[in-house]
C-alpha cells in the first residue's frame, strides 16, 4: 500500500457544501470526455483531481467555472452548484461566474506587463478598487497572499515575465486572489515548477486553505498527499472514488484507485 | 535531403571516432550542398536586386537635373502695360505671346553679347533653345509682381527638352536628320553657351512638386500633384482598411462560431487576395461610378477601389497576427473574469499590434503601388495643373497617382519622357522604402516580450 511521505493534518471538522455537482457529462464531440459525475466539493478545503492523463480531470474543473464555454465543441450537461445556485442557468453570467471562481493554469502565464499591472488588471476590470492608494493596498495584499511580495516589492514595475517559472506561478495566484474569488481552481500549478518552487507553491496552498475552497488537479500522488484533505480519483472519465485523502492513499475501496496508487496503472 | 536510416550491416561497435565514417561524411557532404544552393540562391537574388537598382538609377537620376538658362530679361513696360498703371487686371489681359517675344530677345542679346558665333541673327530663332512653359512662368511672375515691368530681371529659364536631352546625351548629332525640333546650328549655340556657363543643368525641384505637362513639354514635367493623388487615396485606405480590416479579422478570430459560413467567408477573404486588381478596377467603375455617381478620376474613387484591394491583405495578416498571441494569455484574461471583449482589447490585440502595422502598411505600400484599377476609374491619362486646394477637393477633384503618372510616362512617345518614368519610379521607391522603415520602426516601439 502506498505510504503518504507527510500528511497534513486533516481537517474533518469543515463540511459546508461549497459546489455540489451531481450527474455531470462532458462531450467533445462525440466524445464523452466525463461521465456521470457526482461530486461535494466543500469549503475551506484543498480537494485534489488525480487519475491518468486523459481521464478528464482538466474538463471536469474547467467545468466549475465554465471555461469550457469556450471550446465550440464542448458541451456540458447536468447540475452544478455553487452555494446552491446553478452555475449553468441561463441568468448566470459566466464572466461573473469566474470572477467568483478564480483559476490557475498548468502553465504560468502572466500578462506581458509590469508585476503590478498583472495583480492589478482584475480589481480594475471588476471595479474593486476606488482609488489609487486602494489599488495599490489591494495588490500589496495580493501579492501577499501569494507569497511572493517579499521577492517582488521592489520591483513592482518590472515584467511579470522576467520572474523565474516558480515566482511567475505565484504571481498568477496573486492575479486570481485579487480579484476575490470564493474558489480557487488550480490545473497542474506545479508541473512546470522545480521542486523547491513546487514546495513553496505547495505551502501557499494550504495557507490558501483558510479562506478559500481549493481545487487542485495533480498528476503527482504524493502532492495530492501533502496538500489535500479530499481527493477524487478519476479514471476513463469517471469519478471512481472519492473521499478523505487519508484514506484514498492507505485505504481505497475501488480495486482501480489501488492499482493506479500502487503504480500499476496510469 | 537528410537520411533518417541507418545502414543497418555496418557493425558500429568498436570504431574510432576520430575518423568520420562513409555514412557521416555522405550526411556531411549533402548538408555542404544544400549550403552551398541557398548561397547560390540568395547571390543571384542580391545580384538581380543590384541589376534592378543600377538600371533604376541609372536611368532615372538624370530626371532629377535640368537645363536652365539664366537670362536677364527686360520686361519692356510698352509691350506689357500700355496703359502705364501697373494694374494686376490690365497685365491680365497680356497673354504668354506678349512675353515669347521679350525672352526671345533677351536670349539672343545675351548670345550676341557673349560673343557666340553663329549665322542666327532673329530673335524669334532663338525659340528652339527655351522651354514653351518659359513664357507662362515669366507671366506668372509678374502678375505676382506688377512692379517688375520697366525693369530688367535675372530669370531662370527651362532650356527646351532637345537641348537638355543634348546635354544627357539623349539628343545625338546624328540623328538630326530625323529631328524637326532642333537642328545643328543651334546646337552649335548650346555647346558655346555651356562653354561660358549661360547654361548648365541644376537640380530641378520642379520634376518632385511641380505638375505633369502635355506631351510636348516633358522638361516641364513633375510628378508632385501625381503625388498628392497618391497621398489622398492612401488617406482614404489607411481610414477604411485599417478598421474594418481589423474589425473583421478580431470577429472572425475571436467571436465568430466555427460553422460552415465563417469557412465560406474564411475561403473567400483568401480568394479575394488573389484576385487580379484590375477587377477591382471594373467593380469600382461599376459601384462606385455608375451606380453611386462618384466622380471620375477623383482620388476618393481611388482610394475606395484600394482598400477594396487592400481588406484582405490585412485581414490575413491581421488574423495570423492574432493566432499568434499565445492562447495562455487568453485563458489568463478569462479566468480572472475579463469577459472576451476585455481580453482582446486588452490583451489580444496589443499583443498582436507589431503584426497588424506591419500587415497594414504592407497592404498599404501594395497598394500605392498599384495602376491597373487605376486605369479603369480614369486616374490614368488626367493631366492635372494645380494642386487641389482644400481637403474636399483633394479627394474629389479628378487626380492621378504615382504609378498612374509613371505609366503615363512609360507610353509617351518623346524619349525625353522615359527618363522621366524612371524618375518617376526613384520617388515611388522612396516612398516604399519609407514605409517599410515605418513599419519596422513601430514594430520594434510596439514590440514586447513574454
Ligand atoms: N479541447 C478539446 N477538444 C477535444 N477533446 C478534448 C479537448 N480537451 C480534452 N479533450 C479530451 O477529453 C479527454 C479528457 O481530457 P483532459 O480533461 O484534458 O484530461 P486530463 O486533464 O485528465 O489529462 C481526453 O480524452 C481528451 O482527448
Ligand atoms: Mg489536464
């Protein structure tokens, strides 16, 4: 059986529902790319997507905030809720939708403009800001939030470009805090990070915790470990299993979550 | 070129590496060669470019001089005021022909002075050796200046275009015979006057500003209103292809839904690059003449047809400028809930800028250099005197344009008018090579890294 290297304390108290996503299909196409999906995602909570590559863990988080809406292609179907309201009515307005839910991509990808600039860009277009001297208090904070205002406050007009991989990562985090999202949707954030970046994306994640409903897809077990309080495991488009990450690793019930932790499939 | 197999029955285990074995040396030798053809390529393009340009120049600098006469002329108050007021509306009255006579003069008393021998003794024989527009010019000048009559002024006159072409070696001795327009005794005036510098040739600002003459006076040619009918059309294109060409290329890019009617509209706009632009030119007759009634030869029509020409140039580089914005960027923009709108025209499109300006004034130099619509709409033939006063009529009064000029240089049948083409063709090129700066220069100001 496979043995999680270090495991956060897991926070069993916390069981407010944050997204409720009940019989969820995804098509490309023809394609069905996830199938039947059930799944509580609660707050305060880092939950982690794992599975082979391919599975759908991508499509299933980009359904959360329905980027999705902008592959022609796809097509979702089924009820998902965020604090009970259905992200996919056609009152809801999808741009609203993401400012709620921010995300993360696999790749770092800030704006090529100044380290502010970069933070500051969602509380301008979202209106958060009254004037200068809050926008300046809301990037400081921000940056803050994504633990990274240490290494860049002298800087703050530099490129967000020309920080390494794992700052530019952190940054973009910072991007999607400002904006003050309830959730946090993070695809692979630490696949394209080295492992001391990876650590201190890592730590930033379960300080992110406090305040916010983490949802993290990782192709790395043992991140899913460290971080997570739940996970789901994902297999050929379905959610095989799903619970307390402790258990998932020491005690799964589906004999295809075992194989894929133990390494014989994936 | 490149081989990918490896001959599979030569064992490679145990062999030096020091010596480049057959099949290295074959990869060698072939890479040598593919070298060695795109050397050659690129010398014979270099070599062809410096041909093109040699011939260019060569036979388009001498446009750029002319032969002048100085001359005292005395602007004898009996002949050009016989009322003796010095009233602008009386000295009206006195046509070019009332001047022909005082420079005739003028000119044969300065060849007697100087002492040149030759049989010619009339005034009214000293007419082969001056421009026709001498006349007109003096005129002009003293109607600017009534109080010029009674005195003797220093002018500056045109020599005819068989004396300049003698002083270019275009006019050649032997060839007289077949020459109606000048003859060898006044030839022989030329060669001593230039002896005693009373004729010379001189820069001539007048072939850049000044406008087109009639046939029978290409010394007096330029190419400058030519050059403002241009300078409108690509007003009117810059005004119009740029939006709607980038309009067009954010929609279909970024908004339009994949279906079989952006295909259609995809497929179309790459069809239409290639669509040869004398078509333009007959839709333009049609559309914009016949049917919507615009004027003829008017820059605006011009100026409609090109940009026609010119949507698709820029739709297409516009849309490959776009493409190439990472899609990240994109992504980034929507996940912190900027709605499509704000992140291309916050993010998208400044990306995009280098490529859209250098797409545009790519499409804008094809089309300044572009004749045959030009043709169709009646640009091409018009002899226009003056320059257009005012923006309205810059657009709407009846123009040509730079190439159309040179065209209409290029077919004439005086030979002093195909120095002017190639002239013609200097200027057109400054132009294009400007522009192409231009664009350089903006995209590397708009050019940022990521
Ligand atoms: N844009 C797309 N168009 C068509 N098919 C897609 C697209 N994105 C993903 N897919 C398909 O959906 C399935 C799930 O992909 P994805 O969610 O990216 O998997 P994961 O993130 O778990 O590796 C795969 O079979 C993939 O080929
Ligand atoms: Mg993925």
């Amino acid at each position: 059986m496979y043995d999680a290297p270090h495991t956060t304390e897991r926070d069993v108290t916390q069981t407010e529902i944050k997204i409720a996503a009940k019989n969820v299909q995804v098509y490309y196409g023809d394609t069905h790319a996830i199938k039947d999906v059930d799944v509580q995602i609660e707050d305060k909570t880092v939950t982690a997507f794992i599975g082979p590559s391919g599975c759908g863990k991508s499509t299933f988080l980009r359904t959360l905030n329905r980027m999705n809406d902008t592959i022609d292609i796809c097509r979702v179907e089924g009820d998902i809720r965020i604090d009970g309201e259905d992200i996919y009515d056609k009152r809801v307005d999808p741009v609203q939708l993401r400012a709620k839910v921010g995300m993360v991509f696999q790749k770092p990808n800030p704006f090529p403009k100044s380290i502010y600039d970069n933070v500051a860009y969602g509380p301008r277009i979202h209106g958060l800001a009254k004037n200068k001297t809050d926008l300046d208090e809301i990037v400081e904070r921000a940056l803050k939030r994504g633990a990274i205002w240490n290494e860049v406050k002298d800087r703050l007009h530099a490129p967000g470009t020309g920080l390494s991989g794992g700052q530019q990562q952190r940054l973009c985090i910072a991007r999607a805090v400002a904006t003050e999202p309830e959730v946090l949707l993070m695809d692979e954030p630490c696949s394209a990070l080295d492992p001391i970046a990876t650590s201190q994306v890592e730590e930033l994640i379960d300080e992110l915790r406090k305040d916010y409903s983490v949802v993290i897809v990782t192709h790395s077990m043992q991140q899913a470990a460290r971080v997570s309080q739940k996970t789901a495991f994902f297999h050929l488009g379905n959610l095989v299993e799903y619970g307390e990450t402790g258990k998932i690793f020491t005690n799964p019930e589906d004999p295809r979550t075992e194989s894929y932790i133990t390494g014989r499939i994936g | 070129m490149t081989d990918a197999s490896m001959p599979t029955d030569t064992p490679r285990h145990g062999k030096s590496i020091m010596v480049a074995d057959a099949h290295t040396k074959k990869r060698n030798a072939s890479e040598k060669r593919f070298q060695a053809y795109g050397l050659a390529a690129i010398g014979a393009g270099v070599f062809f470019l410096l041909v093109l340009l040699g011939a260019i120049l060569s036979n388009g600098l001498s446009a750029f001089q002319q032969t002048f006469i100085e001359v005292p002329v005395y602007l004898d108050a009996a002949k050009l005021d016989k009322n003796g007021n010095r009233d602008p509306e009386d000295l009206k009255k006195v046509s070019t022909f009332g001047y022909n006579p005082l420079i005739q003069n003028a000119i044969l008393e300065q060849v007697q002075a100087a002492g040149i021998d030759t049989p010619l003794d009339k005034a009214s024989e000293m007419k082969a050796l001056i421009s026709a527009s001498a006349a007109a010019q003096l005129r002009d000048r003293v109607i600017a200046n009534p109080d010029l009559v009674g005195e003797t002024v220093d002018f500056r006159i045109l020599a005819a275009s068989r004396v300049d072409g003698y002083l270019k070696g275009r006019v050649q001795r032997e060839d007289l015979a077949r020459d109606k327009n000048i003859d060898a005794v006044h030839l022989d005036i030329v060669d001593q006057m230039r002896e005693r510098g009373l004729l010379a040739k001189a820069f001539n600002w007048e072939f850049v500003f000044g406008a087109d003459a009639s046939e029978s006076r290409p010394e007096q040619a330029g190419i400058g209103i030519a050059m403002l009918g241009s300078f409108f059309m690509m007003l009117v294109v810059l005004a119009l292809a740029l939006p709607i060409g980038v309009a067009a290329s954010i929609y279909l890019e970024e908004f339009a839904p994949q279906n079989w009617f952006t295909d259609l509209i995809e497929v179309n706009i790459s069809n239409l690059a290639a669509v040869p632009s004398i078509v333009f030119g007959i839709l333009g007759l049609s559309v914009f003449i016949q049917f919507a009634g615009l004027p003829q030869s008017a820059p605006l029509v011009g100026g409609l047809v090109l940009t026609l020409m010119t949507l698709p140039t820029i739709i297409i580089s516009t849309r490959a400028a776009l493409k190439a914005v990472p899609p990240s960027i994109r992504d980034a923009a929507l996940g912190i809930g900027a709605s499509k709108m704000q992140s291309v025209f916050h993010h998208v499109l400044p990306l995009a800028m280098p490529g859209i300006l250098t797409g545009t004034i790519i499409g804008l130099a094809q089309a300044l250099g572009e004749t045959a619509p030009l043709l169709l709409i009646g640009m091409v033939g018009y002899i226009a005197t003056n320059a257009p006063d005012g923006l309205v009529e810059g657009f709407m009064s009846p123009n040509s344009a730079m190439p159309a000029q040179i065209y209409e240089w290029a077919k004439r049948a005086d030979p002093a008018y195909y120095e002017r083409a190639w002239g013609g063709i200097i200027i057109l090129l400054v132009f294009l090579l400007s522009m192409n700066i231009i664009a350089i220069i903006l995209r590397r100001r708009f050019e940022r890294r990521w």
